[in-house]
C-alpha cells in the first residue's frame, strides 16, 4: 500500500540529520567527512562478553555534536561538526569498528575517511573509510556532515555507543554532548518579540470573574448563600452512586483532614447525590447553597462530573498542614459535555512510560472530564502489555538493547541506547499491571481502547513471533512454529516505511496472522472481564504501509490465484481489513483504526489518489482521521469521510498533536514535521468547520487560502458522524515521564475545553473583526482560568506534574527590555549580571534599563522554572 500518512512523529535527526520536506517525507542526504586532530583524555575498559551486552561504565569514546553552520553555501542546508575522541586508555583502530547512533533516515554514504550506514529504523553507524588514520588515546577526529537545516534540539542524534568488529556483540556506551552554538539566537529573539505582542493581547482578570468551574458549563450562575464545607459535612448518595460517593469522599479527606461518612439519607449539611433521569447522559446539575451541596444526574458518570466540578471549587492547595474549612459560593451549573467521545492517546510503546505514569494521565483526564484513553501498546520498537498466550511478546518486544540477532530483545530506538536498563526503551505492564489499569480507568468513567497496530508499525510483535517461530522449529514443532508467524519467511520483497524500517509489516496473505489476531484480541478480552471493564472496540491501526511490500510473497502469490478479489496487492488491505473486521464483530466488537482502514487507492485523471471506499462506510468503523495539513490535498478528508458514513474522530495533527513542539524556538523540545502546536491551536480549533482554522504552514508562516479553497465541508448528515476529539501524545522524543508531561501539559486543558464545552460565539460569527474580537475575550477569560487556577492545581494535584512554564516574551521599547507571560499568575524574574535567574532573583515589575544582556525566567507558584530568555538592548 502506498504510504499516505507522512511521518507521523518518528524523527530525531541524525548526524545525517534532517532535510525535512513538506509533511516530514524527508530525503536522502549527502554526507562529507573530513578529519582532524586535537587533544583529550580519560580512560577505558575494553573487556567483552560472548553474548550481547553493553557494559554500562567502560567509555572508550565521547562524542561533542556542534552546529556550525545552518545555511551551508546559502543553500539552506546545515554543517555539523561530530568530534570523536578517545577516552579510553588504547588506540581506537583504523578500520573494525562502529559508532552506533539513532536519528533520522539518512543514506548510506561512502568516502575515504569515514562512512554513515542506515542499519535499520532510525539505527545508524558511523565506520571509518580506507584513509582513517588510528585514533591514539587522548585524540580526537572530526567529522562534518552536511544535512538538511535544523530548527530545534530534537534534530540531534541519540544514543550514540560503540561496537569493535572483533567482538560484534560487546556495546560500550558512548557519551555524547550537543552544542547548538549561537547559530539560532536570531531566530529566537525574533520569536521573543512575536510571542511579546501575542501576550500583549491577553487581558488580566480577577480569579472571581472567571467561571467557577473548568471546563466551561454549559450555563451557571451565582445563586444563594456560600457553603461552609467543614470536616463535619457528610454524603447522602442513592445506592447506584455509591462508587462515586466513595470517590468523593476520598477525594475531600486532604483537604478536611478526615474521610466523610457516607449514607442513603444523611442530616445537617451534606453534599447529596441525586438521580435525576431526566438529564442527559453525561450531563449533571451542581447547586450549592447555605444548606449543602446537591448534584443531580441521570447515570453514574454525570453525577462523577458533577463531582469533578466540585472538586475545582476547591483551593488548590491550603497552607502547610492545615485542613478546612473551606467555602464554596454559591451557585447552580448545568452542565453536559458536547461530544461523547473526549480522547488522549498515550503511545507507551516507542518509549516507555511506568504504571504510576498512566495512572497519573487517567487522573489528570478525569478531571478535566475526559472520557476515552487510546492506549497505544503496540509499535515497531514495543510491544507493551503481556499477552498471557503468547509470551515472547513482552520477553523479546518489550525490550531494546545492542544485538547481533534480535533473538533476546529489540535493536535500540530513539536514543535507547545499548544496554535494556534504559527504562525508555524496556519495559512493559504485566497482566496484573493492566489489569490494576483497567481498573483505575474504569472508576474514572474512561474508556480503555486498545491498540494493536497493523499491518504496519508491527515489528516488535513480527521479531517476537519470529523467536517463537526459531526456538520451535528447532525443537521439531513445526506446525507448532507456524501458529502464530507473522511472515511469509519466503518473501523477498523489498520496501523501506517512512520511519526507515525493512522488515515491519506483517504479511496478511499469511492465515496465521489470523490466527494471532485471535489469540491477541482474547487475550485482551479476558484481561477486561477480569478487571470488569467495557471493552466496546479494539483499534487495529492500520497507518503508513509502504510501497513496495507483500509484492515478492509466494503466499500473496498463492492467495491471488484462489480468491478473485485480490486482484493486486492493494486489494490485500481490504481482505485484511474485512477479515479483521468479520473478526472484532464475532465477538461483539467493533473496529476502530487510523483513516486508511476506510480508504481506497483509485485512479483519477491519471493520478492514484486515496477516497472513502464504500465498502466499508456502512460497517460501524470509527476513524481518527489526523491528516488536514494544508497543501496536502486532504485538508477536507475528515469530512469526507464523515459525510460518506464513516464514524470520524476529528485528531487533527495542525492542531490536536501534542508531542510537537510549542513554539519554533531552538530550545522547545519536539518535534514540528505537522508544524508547531501551542495552547492555542486546540483552543482555537472549530470541530465543525476547521478549514477556517487551517491559516499557517507546517512552518508556521501564514498559507495561501487558495489552498484549501473548494474543499468539503460537513453536511447535516456528516455532522452527526463527527462522535468526538482526540489528541496523540507520540513518545519519540518523550524519554522520561518529566518529558512526557510537559508536552501534555497545559495543552490537554485546551482539548478538554474545546470536547466539553458548548460552541463558543467566535467560532460561528460570521463577521470576521467580530469573530476575532469575540475569541480574543474568550482567550484572555480561557488563559486566566489555565494560569489562575489550573495550573496552581496541577503542582499538586495527584502529585503534581511538570507542566510546560512558558518563557516570557521580551522586546525592547525606548531603549530598555520589556517581558511579559503567557500565563497570568506566573512570576517573570531577572538578572542583569550573566547569572541565570532563580527564584531569589528580582521579580520583573517595569522594563529593564540596562546595557547588557538581560536574562529572564517564568517561575510558577512551587519555585520551578522554564527557559531562560536572554535579550541584549
């Protein structure tokens, strides 16, 4: 199949780093090494193992990666110097070595000194050529590359670690510094200015003119007396609340230093929970007044929300060991969600993120009201929940280390490096594990929705069932082998995915892929019964097959000669899917997946173009549709699909991908090949007409609105297919849960706002200076409520999290440097004498007068800090 989703988040550029093309489809690259000497010194250990291994303390090599040019010959491209010295205490040899790295898709490429080799995925090799000279101890090389321009730290190479050719499977860990030089400081301060004037416009507002709760309600308003709320208060709950009563009053013990007693009645002041059938699904009706507080709903997770909306009334935090009481004002929210379905997806699968991470994300979504968690497990560098049938799964797909045969454990991926103790790159839940996760997911009223990823995107399931496949056959089983064997192991197909892997789609002409399907699907099945846990569909991926596979498969062969249907190997993605399809709904599922599993590859006007295939629109699939970067053609694709029957999730990458970077500075980390998204972008987006929000590249410079001219908007029809929002967090770049988080956070606020609340006024005036005036006062009550509120919340909510602190915008006005933030609430402090500021630092109040380089930093509430921002008048 031809590959239509370009790129999704898989980059980290290498030495070769990244020509980035429009989509992040990025070409091949031409390197030139030259050579040098200069001094260095430590030491190293050069003892070995048989088998494959990294020794975590011998450091025979260190590598410093430094910009030196980001406009090579003014043609756009970048000069990168790698230096290469010998920490170790012997000489690294001429020729019979490897300095393995991760980034980017470069070319293999020859020269008499030094070569780069493509070894798999984003697994690269520098290896000296015939005129490297011996590299003593205390020596350095460098070498130059040339490559594509670079805009921000994620286009670094990774990982780095070293192989001699003499014991192929010892792997010495390599230590490696990046140095971006000054080449970006243009750049940056003219995006300090930008972001300047964008925080220009954002209005202060007193924290008592904001709405009460978050996300926006449908309606409120102040009605009666405040409550006092005191550690005497209890819960009057009918029986069929009771989960949520206990919720609550767990949820209230930090704060009245004791757990309330919970009944069916209750006197005095109390919050009660009341049904009310009435009200709709989701939707629940919060009052409180002198006498208590009384939430109504019609099911159990409107009266959660109701809940969640009370909890927000709360302070985020009291002094010091102190515990209530606490007063609630006043008032009467009525209030239901606008679309059913409100999703983070989570990939854990690239890079790996702990148990008590999830657990955190399904906390920080329940309360903000999110109600669906897309649990991406599966990919080629992970596989990550245990399948109790199927064992080698995790035990060789969970795992990424150095290896000579992929017979132990995955190779390493973005920046996993060479040993399995990196718990980015190794690590999986265990049945119990998921199990407990279901669980928590489910007391939170948030559906799970697995992920297997197919036909692409499987290697790690393929090289685990390869495992199988080997240790069986050996031992004489091999029908037993065969069971569950993801490939045609006669196939001599050649293909290369946009991630640059050879050998990571799974031969659906092959009927034990069926077979595996099964067991993996059943396995999963009985995990959520166990945990009591709706399982209502499994998503199937379905994304970014390349050109080129299945073409040289004697079981496609073989397939193509018995069944009609199959005409060419593109007809293989409707077999695959209708019998995934016929699979899920024999056992009461449905089948979730990314846009391609409801398109078709047609020929219009001579060129092969993708459209809704009719097939499968009456079939009950639910899409995440995410390509409408503008220029690509498929800016309407999401509503042409709805308007064609298909269940559509609008996921958006111009606006809904979380891991790309904020903001086009130098030192934002992420990645940006679907162009950059900050806060805004999902507070902006307009789920009905979101070509009217398509207004900048991938670049982020403002495009053409020829464009997107004529395309498809939603009809009546269409609209009632549109069942909600959903937002990936892709995790290359996402190497520890700090990482993590500050992608998600503040922006996930944005999705819930934009999936819960009504539709604002901007987004459907007509009028253009009166749309824009009227979303610039949405924006300023929105960014208050985030910084005012939400964020003091967050450093303590569930433990806190590391949210984003944005770095303040600067400008020089008459002569002196101006800040200000994005958020209200934050603390802009300063230095003047080349220190960085801390938390002791002046606080900023008035420009600063000073004739050297200004420093700046954004402090939030618990002391931490983001960026430093440094100005010269």
């Amino acid at each position: 199949m031809t590959n239509i989703r370009p790129a999704r988040p898989s980059y980290v550029a290498s030495p070769a780093l990244i020509d980035m093309r429009l989509y992040c489809l990025i070409a091949f690259i031409f390197c030139q090494f030259t050579l040098a000497s200069c001094s260095q010194k430590s030491s190293r250990d050069t003892n070995a193992e048989d088998t494959a291994q990294a020794d975590s303390t011998a450091k025979p090599l260190s590598v410093t990666v430094t910009l030196a040019d980001n406009n090579y010959q003014n043609k756009g491209g970048s000069r990168t110097v790698i230096t290469l010295a010998n920490t170790g205490d012997r000489e690294l040899p001429a020729q019979g070595w490897k300095l393995f790295f991760n980034g980017g898709t470069p070319s293999a490429f020859d020269s008499t000194v030094a070569k780069v080799t493509l070894f798999n995925g984003d697994l690269h090799y520098i290896s000296p050529g015939p005129k490297f000279a011996a590299l003593p101890p205390g020596k350095s090389a460098t070498v130059e590359v040339l490559a594509g321009r670079l805009r921000n730290k994620t286009d670094f190479p990774n990982g780095f670690y070293l192989v001699l050719d003499s014991n192929p499977a010892q792997a010495y860990p390599v230590a490696a510094t990046i140095n971006t030089g000054k080449i970006f400081e243009k750049s940056d301060r003219a995006l300090a200015e930008k972001t300047f004037d964008d925080n220009a416009r954002i209005a202060s507002i007193p924290v008592d003119k904001l709405p009460p709760v978050f996300p926006t309600p449908a309606s409120y308003q102040a009605q009666g007396a405040p409550f006092q709320l005191t550690d005497q208060v209890t819960i009057a709950a009918e029986t069929e609340f009771n989960p949520e009563a206990t919720f609550l009053a767990g949820s209230l013990n930090p704060i009245l230093g004791k757990t309330p007693s919970i009944g069916s009645e209750g006197s005095g002041k109390r919050i009660s929970l009341r049904k009310n059938p009435s009200l709709p699904a989701e939707g629940y009706q919060l009052t409180v007044n002198q006498d208590g507080v009384q939430i109504m709903a019609s099911t159990r997770a409107g009266a959660f929300y109701g809940i969640q909306s009370l909890l927000t009334l709360l302070p985020a935090r009291l002094p010091s060991g102190q515990s209530g009481p606490v007063t609630l004002p006043g008032l009467v929210v009525n209030d239901a969600p606008r679309f059913g379905y409100r999703a983070l997806m989570m990939d854990m699968a690239r890079n790996f993120q702990p148990k008590s991470e999830v657990l955190k994300v399904l906390d920080v979504m329940a309360l903000y009201k999110m109600n669906t968690f897309h649990f991406h497990f599966s990919e080629d560098e992970g596989w990550r929940v245990e399948m109790p049938s199927l064992p080698e799964l995790t035990e060789i797909g969970a795992k990424r280390a150095h290896t000579t045969d992929e017979q132990t454990n995955l190779i390493p991926s973005y920046g996993s490096g060479p040993a399995t103790t990196n718990p980015a790159g190794t690590g999986f839940y265990s049945k119990a594990d998921f199990i407990e996760i279901l669980k928590y997911a489910r007391d939170r009223h948030i559906e799970v929705i697995p992920e297997i990823e197919s036909p692409g995107h499987a290697r790690a399931a393929i090289k685990a069932m390869n495992v199988r496949y080997n240790r069986l056959l050996k031992a004489g089983k091999k029908t037993e082998a065969e069971q569950y064997l993801l490939r045609d192991v006669a196939d001599k197909s050649v293909y290369r995915s946009v991630q640059g892997w050879d050998d990571n789609v799974i031969n659906v002409a092959v009927p034990s892929v069926y077979t595996f399907m099964e067991r993996v699907v059943d396995d999963l099945r009985a995990m959520y019964q166990e945990a009591g846990a709706p399982l209502k569909t499994i998503h199937f991926g379905g994304d970014e097959v390349p050109e080129g596979v299945w073409e040289k498969s004697p079981a496609v062969q073989k397939l193509m000669a018995t069944n009609k249907s199959v005409k060419t190997t593109d007809d293989l993605w409707y077999y695959y899917f209708g019998k995934v399809n016929q699979l899920l709904k024999s056992r009461g599922l449905f089948l979730s997946g990314w846009e391609e599993i409801g398109l078709k590859k047609v020929n219009q006007n001579g060129k092969m173009v993708w459209i809704p295939n009719e097939t499968f629109s009456s079939q009950n699939f639910r899409v995440n549709v995410w390509k409408n970067s503008p220029g690509s053609g498929a800016e309407d694709l999401a509503y042409r699909m709805a308007n064609a029957g298909y269940k559509v999730i609008l996921t958006g990458v111009t606006h809904l991908y979380l891991d790309l970077a904020y903001t086009p500075s130098s030192e934002e980390p992420g990645q940006y090949w679907g162009g950059y998204v900050d806060i805004d972008k999902p507070f902006s987006f307009i789920p009905y007409n979101y070509l009217r929000n398509l207004k900048d590249d991938i670049t982020g410079k403002p495009i053409n609105p020829a464009l997107i001219k004529g395309r498809e908007a939603i009809t009546a029809s269409g609209k009632a297919n549109l069942v909600g929002i959903e937002s990936p967090l892709w995790s290359e770049t996402n190497r520890t849960t700090q990482q993590f988080e500050y992608k998600m956070l503040p922006k996930l606020l944005a999705v819930a706002e934009r999936a819960w609340a009504n539709d604002p006024s901007w987004a459907t005036e007509q009028n253009t200076a009166r749309s824009n005036e009227l979303y610039n006062q949405a924006w300023s009550v929105f960014i208050n409520t985030v910084g005012k509120r939400e964020l003091p919340r967050l450093d303590v909510f569930a433990g806190g999290y590391q949210y984003r602190i944005p770095p303040v915008g600067a400008k020089v006005i008459g002569g002196k440097v101006a800040a200000n933030v994005q958020f209200p609430g934050l603390t802009i402090r300063y230095t003047t004498d080349g220190t960085e500021p801390s938390a002791q630092s002046p606080v900023y109040s008035q420009p600063v007068s000073h004739t050297g380089p200004v420093k700046f930093k954004v402090f939030n509430a618990a002391g931490r800090a983001g960026q430093t921002v440094t100005i010269n008048p």
